[in-house]
C-alpha cells in the first residue's frame, strides 16, 4: 500500500471508530511504512491506532517511529501502557529511548521494567555516548565450546525468538571471555555430529567497547560482517554491534560532516522539527566569525585602492578571480576531508599529497588563464591580460594548496577536518586572491 493511501485509511478508520477492523489490513505492511504513516498523527491518535496491533508488532513499529516521536508518546501516556512495549523492543532500541527521556521520565519508566531487563537497560546506557557500548545490544546468541553441531543448532533454536540475530554466534567460556565465532551457515552444512571447536573462527574480528562508533562502522563495513562482537578491557563479551545499527552509525557521521563543511553545529533533530531559535543558534557563530575574516578582503581592497583607481577595469575581474580561488579550496577541501573521514589518507601524506595537488592545480590553473586571458584583453588590453592570467592561475594554486593543507593542520591539532571546508576555506582563499591580485597589478603595470 502507498504511504498517501495507507495515511488515508488510517485516517478513516479514526474518523469512522472503525480502527479495530484495521489489523488485518495492516497485515501486510511494513513496519518502517506504518511509522512513517503513523508520524502524520497527533500523540493521542498514533497511539490508538498502534494498539491495534499485536503487542510485538507495536514494539516493532515504535522502534521505527523517529527520536522525536518517540520521545513525544512517551511523555503522552501512562507509564502502565509504554511499559509492556519497551519489554518488547530490542535492547540497544531500548537503551536509546531511554537516554532521550529526562531524568524524571526515567525514574518513571524503571519501575516498570523485569530487574534484569532493568540491569540491562542501566548496563547499555552507561557508556560514552559515540561509543560502541552507546550502539551495541545485548541481544545476541552465545554457545559454550564444548557443544556439537546438533546441541548448538538446538540451542540456537531456542534462543532465535529473544536474540537480533542468530546468524553469527559467538563462543565464550565460563568468564564470558570471547573464544570464537561460527556462523549459521557453516552449522548447518556441518555433520551434526561435529564439534562446534572444529568450526569456529578462533580469531574473530572484535571491537572494545570505548572505540568510537565510527570506527566500529568501518570495521563492519571493511570485513563485510553481520555484527561485530564488542568486548570489556577484560576481554569479556558484552554485546554486538549489528550492520544495520553500523549503517546508521554511517548515515549520522555523514549527515554531521556534511553539516560542518557548511559550518553548521550538530542538529539532533531533523531539519523540519528543529525549531528557528535552534537553526539561528547552529548557524550564527561561525557566520559571525567569517564576517569578521572577510574584513581582511576590504583591507586588501582599501590598500590598494590607487591600484584600483588607476586601473579601474580590475574591478570587473575581482569577483571572478576570488570565486575561483574558493571554488578551487572547496573542491580540493572537500577530497581532502573525506579521504581523511574514510582512512584513505593519513597525516604523514600531506607531503605526497602537496607535491600531487601543486601539479594539478598548476594544470587547472593555466587552462581556467587561458579561458578568462581573451576577457582580460577585450577589457582592458594587453596589461590586463596578463595582470588576469597571471592572477588567475596562482589564486587556483593558492586556493587549492589552502583546500588542502587546512584538514591536515585541523587534524594535527585533534580538530575535526570536516570544519574546513565550505566557508572556512572559501573565506581565507578570498583573502588570498585578493592581495595577490592587486599585488600582481601592482607589479606588473608598474604602480
């Protein structure tokens, strides 16, 4: 069903008192759909219409509802009915809820819980947040060594209905500390009789659990894996990071980069929910902090204004010249950034890489002269040709070795790479492009 026409006929049903009839129409769709028709709804009415469902398929489809909404029903109804749904969710999906609710939202919702569940819960949300303890689950399945292939797949068999995943299991001893891992796949196919020692991988991929959560995204993603097993500083196991987590993991990190190449702040929210304060306040410091750089590109324009006076045609050139010099800066930035994001480069490359970008640069630089040097003449004659040329292609070079060299010196101060591009580096080439244009006319017409 279209999301516009499942959004209709949850609509009727509410308007017609006819929404008990809805679950078997409701059969056939996707959890993910039914949230996002769901988030069209008003608290009250989302929640009549989610209890329609079976108790599992609620917690199913809260898990999808966006942070927000989530958070929102929370707040709206009785600790007596979230309760149950919260059991039901998946641990890590439980763990983030709970760090969105406020303190006394927590206090609230504890009681409510199984003392394990309660220990669980408290367990997950007590690590760093952009950890893989803050994105791991607990929900995984755990064999001991000495089993066959039939005690395990037995096993498995019986834990499959409580665990995310049953594709992988991981081997532990009596401390809980990680032997190996064997996948279902190779179970399967084994003899039955085997022992389960004989087909474990006894080096398996793992992540501590203070590792950053990008980090742990790039290890799933490396090793083509299902789910990583994340283990204590005692080698114990004490959860797993699934692909589908590490994916969103990926899809944050991105969206956060691709907000700071704009010097914009981290949104915790989506761009539609977030309020206009919140926007104005994500956006204004560095906005400010660049007008007050740009001031530097008046400076260089006011000291040179007999340059300018005697040669006015320059004007015309200016904004074109600067233009480039950023647009080179933001490109070769923009490479820059994101080849440090995946692990492509590293620090020690600056050198390499400065030696690579002068020769690029130097070709980029010529051809864009040699596009803009016919302008020049037609403008201003011959010393404006070359004043433009000459311009030109320096401010490409200097522009780009700026592009370039600013996410190297940011890391190198453990400062996050993503924040030079876009407007950081377009406002210190403008500087650039400026003094050295007005100081090659200067140069070359004599003044």
């Amino acid at each position: 069903m279209e999301l516009p026409a499942l959004i209709a006929t949850l609509r009727n049903a509410l308007e017609s008192g006819t929404v008990v009839q809805l679950r078997e129409q409701l059969d056939d769709v996707h959890p993910a759909d039914l949230a996002s028709a769901l988030v069209e709804f008003a608290p009250n009415d989302l929640w009549t219409l989610l209890t329609v469902l079976p108790r599992a398929e609620q917690a199913e489809v809260f898990g999808y509802l966006p942070a927000e909404e989530q958070v929102s029903l929370s707040i709206s109804i009785s600790r007596r009915k979230l309760a149950p749904i919260i059991r039901q969710m998946s641990s890590d999906e439980r763990a983030d809820l709970f760090n969105r609710l406020s303190d006394e939202q927590r206090e609230t919702l504890l009681p409510a819980l199984a003392q394990a569940e309660r220990e669980d819960l408290l367990r997950l949300t007590s690590h760093e947040e952009g950890t893989a303890g803050a994105i791991m689950t607990s929900d995984y399945a755990i064999l001991a060594q000495d089993l066959t292939v039939a005690q395990a797949l037995d096993s498995l068999r019986r834990e499959a209905p409580d665990k995310e995943t049953i594709y992988s299991a991981y081997v532990v001893d009596a401390a809980r500390q990680l032997i190996g891992v064997v996948s279902l796949r190779d179970l399967i196919l084994a003899p039955v009789t085997m022992p389960i020692d004989e087909l474990v991988n006894h080096d398996p991929i793992y992540a501590s659990v203070d590792m950053p959560q990008e980090e742990v995204a790039a290890l799933i993603a490396k090793y083509d894996l299902l789910a990583l097993p994340i283990i204590n500083s005692e080698n114990q196991m004490v959860g797993i990071v699934t692909y589908d987590d590490a994916m969103d993991v990926a899809a944050e990190e991105a969206t956060e980069d691709f907000h700071k190449t704009a010097t914009i702040g981290k949104l915790e929210s989506s761009v539609k929910d977030a309020g206009i304060f919140l926007l104005y306040r994500k956006r204004v410091l560095w906005l400010v902090i660049l007008v007050f750089g740009n001031i530097f590109s008046g400076a260089g324009i006011a000291y040179f204004e007999g340059t300018i006076a005697t040669h006015v045609a320059l004007l015309f050139f200016l904004p074109l010249l600067i233009g480039s010099s950023g647009n080179a800066g933001a490109q070769s930035g923009t490479l820059m950034v994101r080849a440090l994001a995946t692990g492509d480069i590293k620090l020690r490359d600056w050198g390499y890489l400065l030696g690579k970008e002068c020769l690029v640069a130097g070709l980029l630089g010529f051809t864009m002269a040699a596009a803009v040097v016919g302008l020049g003449w037609w403008r201003g004659g011959y010393d404006i040709a070359m004043v433009v040329a000459m311009t030109m292609m320096l401010v490409v070079l200097a522009g780009s070795l700026i592009g370039l060299s600013l996410p190297f010196l940011l890391s190198r101060f453990n400062l996050d790479p993503a924040t030079a591009s876009g407007p950081l580096i377009t406002s210190i080439a403008d500087v650039a492009g400026v003094v050295l244009y007005f100081s090659i006319a200067t140069w070359y017409l004599g003044l």
